[in-house]
C-alpha cells in the first residue's frame, strides 16, 4: 500500500512541530496552523497534491530542523522548492523578513502565492478569534502588512481573493470596536 502523500506531511509536520504553540492565552498546538491553511485551500478547490503537501510544510524549515534536503527526499524537489519559495530567513531582524515578504510576494509563483494568501487568512483569523495579548493597534498593523503582502499575490484564486477580502472586512470590523 502507498502512503498518501498528504498523510505523510501532517504526520512529518505534526513531528517536527510537536512541542511548538501558538502565540495567546489558549497556546494550541502549533501544528493546528499548517493543516488549516492546508484545509483552507482544500474548501476553495485546490486539490493539487504537492500544493497541499507544501501548505502543511511551510513553517517546516523556518521553526524547526527541517531542511530542503530532507523534504526533497521524504516528499519531492517540487514541493521543497514551494517550501523554500515562503520561507523567511530567521538570521535576518524581524522587520527586514516583513518587508522581504512584501517585495518578494509578486515574485513568487503561482502555488505560492495561493499558500501565501491561506497563510494570511488563516492568522488573521486566529489574531481575531484568539486570545492574544495583542493591543488592538497591533493587531490592525498585522492587517494592514497582511493586505500588502497579498496584494503582490492577487489574481491567482479569485476564491482566495474573495475569502481575503472577506477575512479582512471581518477583521477591520472587529478591530474597530476595539480601538
């Protein structure tokens, strides 16, 4: 029997994020964020294989030990190369790697875009529905560089478009009660 491919990345990601949590109050288990953004794209149509293997994958080698190596050999060199595509360089200061994403976002190619865009709504939501302790200026701050990252990444998914659009208008909202 041959192992889904989908199946071995929860299981590898799951592995490799296994005492990692989520920033709040809740600290649910980090491994929850790839396989939404993962089941996100499955509810808006994607079911390219090695798209939803990447999605699962794409904190691996930016939070953990995970390497291009080991996803290559363990997945395929394509999905690698979709991991490494959204993959911030950690030795650089954060605010350079915020900036990297919105520079580098239109550059990126078509399945990135569409993980990178899943990325967004999914943490917008759980910036939103969380318990953080996040000040509600700060958390508008993360809407407004989310909304110029995924711009670079417009007009690959007008699902996803819309689902953004939609997650942002919810998001500016809620925050508007806060402030």
């Amino acid at each position: 029997m041959t192992i889904n491919p989908i199946i071995k990345a929860a299981v590898y990601a799951s592995e490799k994020h296994k005492y990692q949590r989520r920033k709040g109050f809740n600290q649910v288990p980090y491994i929850n964020h790839p396989l939404k953004v993962a089941n996100l794209l499955s509810e808006y149509g994607e079911n390219n294989e090695d798209l939803l293997v990447a999605a699962i994958l794409h904190d691996v080698i930016e939070d953990t030990d995970a390497t291009a190596e080991e996803i290559s050999g363990f997945f395929n060199p394509h999905v690698s190369e979709l991991v490494l595509e959204i993959t911030d360089d950690k030795d650089l200061p954060y605010a350079v790697r915020k900036e990297l994403q919105v520079k580098n976002a239109p550059s990126l190619s078509a399945d990135a875009k569409k993980i990178k865009i899943a990325d967004k709504i999914c943490n917008i939501e759980d910036i939103l529905n969380y318990p953080l302790d996040w000040s509600p200026e700060r958390k508008l701050s993360y809407l407004e560089w989310a909304e110029e990252v995924v711009a670079g990444c417009r007009n690959i998914s007008p699902e996803l478009d819309k689902a953004f659009d939609t997650t942002m208008k919810e998001g500016y909202e809620k925050l508007q009660n806060e402030l």
